[in-house]
C-alpha cells in the first residue's frame, strides 16, 4: 500500500501542538519512556531495575545523536510522554552505530556467559551490544528507511500516535525515502492492529518479530 498523506495531520499545519520535534535536552526523559514501555509495549521497569537505560543506548540514544530531524517529541503538562523516531538510510544509520556508538557499549558492558535460559532481560540486552542485529527486510531498495515509535498510557488511544507517525512519515518522504519499515514484537498485537490501520504491511516475521513496511513514493 502506498502511504499518501494527511494534509489535515502534516508537520507544517502545527494542528496538534503537544507534538514538536526533538530538542537535545530531550533525552533523559526520552530513556525513561523507553523503559516504561521496554516490555513488549508494557512497564519495562520491574525488568531492568539494575540497568535502567540498557534498552535505550540501543533503540533511543542512537537515533537522536545520528538521525535528530527524524524525531518527533510529544509532551503534556506532566512532560515528555512519548516519541517517534526515524532514519532514512538504516544500512548507513547501522554502519555509524557500530562504527562510532556500539564501541563504547562493548567497553562498558560485558557479554553475558553461561546458559542464555538463565540471562536477565539485561543480560539480554548486554549481549545485544557484543552481537548486534543489522537484519532488514528484503527488497530494501522499497523499504530503506525505517522508524519506531514509543508511548506511555497517558498519550495512548488519542490519535496522538497516529499523527505522529504521519508526520514522520511525511518528513521522510520529503526528504526522498521510497519505504519505511519498522520491526515490532510478535507479542504486541494492539501495535500490530494499529500499524495495520495505517497502511503498513507484513513483510516477514519470526517466532519473535514482525517486519512491516509501507511505500512513500
């Protein structure tokens, strides 16, 4: 399906103004976000509780440093309450993540030994860093681009994802991507049913992951 955009919902007519893009003094409260939805969508905090930011330095902090004008922030009076981000080249986003990020994740953190059955989720995330994930979904010439989004309750079931989504969306077929794709858990089926209702489509999955994509151009 070919994404055709919502001149109602487009960055530039500023019609939902909790929603801005992304600002450096973001990112503290763009980690906590992450890890109060690290669980397949859930609270991920019972989780990490010895290493709060574990999934964060993987699937936040990189895309702010290397991909900021493909963040979107939304806030309310209570704060930051979710974000979606986006890059337009994910083989060159992954090549600088493991050439000038994944460095000093490696440093820091060591790989996990032992039977992976009886690693923690932080484990499991530390072993991410040593062993990282580059997959992508075929044909990547359509789908080049790629993008994930995060919400807490609180900004949930409003249309504020939506928008959001849209907005990216548009900003990255502007700037020329044909596709996006994203990755999502195959346990998350309210995300998957609303991924669907924006016109994303399966593209391949495994027992724990579902690619999607959709075409811009």
């Amino acid at each position: 399906m070919l994404y055709k955009p919502n001149n109602k919902r487009q960055w530039i007519a500023n019609d939902m103004k909790s929603i801005r893009k992304y600002r450096p003094g973001d990112q503290e409260a763009m980690y906590h976000v992450c890890l109060k939805t690290g669980d397949h969508g859930n609270d991920g905090e019972p989780f990490y509780t010895e290493d709060p930011d574990a999934l964060a330095r993987i699937y936040t902090g990189p895309y702010v440093h290397f991909s900021p004008d493909f963040a979107l922030i939304i806030e309310d009076d209570e704060g930051l309450c979710g974000y979606a981000l986006g890059v337009l080249d994910t083989h060159e986003f992954y090549e600088r993540y493991d050439r000038e990020w994944r460095p000093d994740l490696i440093e820091q953190f060591t790989d996990p030994k032992g039977d992976p059955a009886k690693w923690s989720r932080v484990e499991k995330i530390h072993h991410q860093y040593h062993h990282p994930n580059y997959f992508c979904p075929e044909p990547y010439s359509d789908y080049p681009a790629h993008l994930h989004i995060d919400l807490l309750p609180r900004a949930q079931g409003q249309g504020y994802g939506r928008s959001m989504i849209e907005q990216l969306l548009d900003l990255l077929r502007k700037a020329g991507a044909p596709g996006v794709h994203l990755e999502m858990s195959a346990k998350n089926v309210r995300a998957y049913g609303f991924y669907k209702k924006l016109g994303f489509q399966e593209l391949i999955r495994d027992d724990e992951n579902i690619y999607m994509g959709i075409k811009l151009q």
